[in-house]
C-alpha cells in the first residue's frame, strides 16, 4: 500500500488543529452519516465496535447538553454546528455474535465484567479517535474536549445506563481565528524508544 501524499498527511495530522471556532456553515445528515460510515470501518478488538455517537445539533438538544459543560465549554459548543457524545456501550458483547462470527467469544465477556468494562473504554476510545480522522478526511473541523460532568450527561442522554459518555467533539467547519498558536510536541526520545 502507499504511502498518502503530503497533502493528505498535513490534513489528517500535521497542520490538523484543535478547532475552538467554527462558522455558522450547518453539517447535513448525509455528512454525519459520512463520518460514521468512515469511522466504523478500522479495527476494534474483536471488531467489538462499542463506541456510541449522539450528534447533538438542533437547539432543544443543545439545550439539555451545554449546562452539563464547564463554562469555558459551553459558548464555543453551542456556537458549534454539531456537537457529538462520544459514548460507548457497556454491553456491546451483545452484538458480538453478529459482528465477529469468527468465533464464539460473547461468553468470554459475560464472565468478566473488569475485562468487558476496559475493553468497552479502550475500543471506545479508539473509535473516537477515528471518528475525530474522518472528520478531517472528508474536510472538516475537530474540536475534542471533556471538561464536562459525565454523570449528568449519562443521566441526561443515556438514563438506562447502558452507555456511557466518554468524551465531546465539536465538529464543522473551524475558524482558525480561534485558535490558539501551535503548542510544542515531544521529541522522539522523550517519548518513544526502539528496543
């Protein structure tokens, strides 16, 4: 496989920016459905795929969201087209029989409720970094952020408790006059070392 060009590498990771600011530029449907159909599609264990997303766009439904953000949160997101909750399922060893037929190994999760829990976050997670590199492939923003009571936004948002927030992007089209100047990065040996 090649590598991407330089103009692909420089969207994806190195002119990407944390985006504070969007224009007022609203995201359709067809677009939200793009980032998903592009975020669903790499690995998780097992292809257990548990990760959630709720795209919170009308004014109602930012309503509920913003008073359960920090204050530095609340005005750039509801400014912003789409915030998205990421989430994840505490119970996605359900749908395992369906996503890997593979092999049996709902049961392997049904028996260990620490290994079910911690493998929900990490692939969770995981997704969510991938939904945050579909974004910028299909030419759009991404502004990741907690800051937020996870708590209140399950209670609001998932009030059975089968899933569980995670973390929050806001997603559009960024106006890069809200953003801050670009932050150092570690050095190779400061943070990675070959054995």
């Amino acid at each position: 496989m090649p590598a991407l060009h330089t103009d692909a590498l420089d969207q994806l990771f190195t002119d990407a920016r944390t985006f504070n600011k969007f224009t007022d530029e609203p995201l359709s449907d067809a677009q939200l459905h793009a980032i998903y159909d592009l975020a669903k599609m790499p690995p998780t264990a097992f292809n257990a795929s548990p990760a959630r997303f709720v795209f919170v766009r009308s004014p109602e439904a930012k309503k509920r969201l913003i008073p359960l953000m920090m204050e530095g949160n609340q005005a750039k997101s509801m400014a912003a087209p789409v915030t998205v909750i990421v989430a994840f399922d505490s119970r996605f060893q359900e749908n395992l029989p369906t996503l890997f037929p593979a092999m049996d190994v709902k049961g392997m999760f049904d028996a260990d409720a620490e290994l079910t829990a911690t493998a929900a976050f990490r692939n969770g997670t995981l997704s969510g970094a991938y939904f945050i590199m579909a974004v910028r492939a299909l030419g759009l923003d991404a502004g990741p952020m907690s800051g937020f009571n996870n708590a209140a936004v399950d209670n609001e948002f998932f009030p059975d408790g089968r899933f569980k927030s995670n973390f929050l992007i806001n997603i559009g089209h960024g106006d890069p006059t809200g953003n801050y100047p670009r932050s150092p990065r570690l050095k190779f040996d400061e943070a990675a070392q070959i054995l």
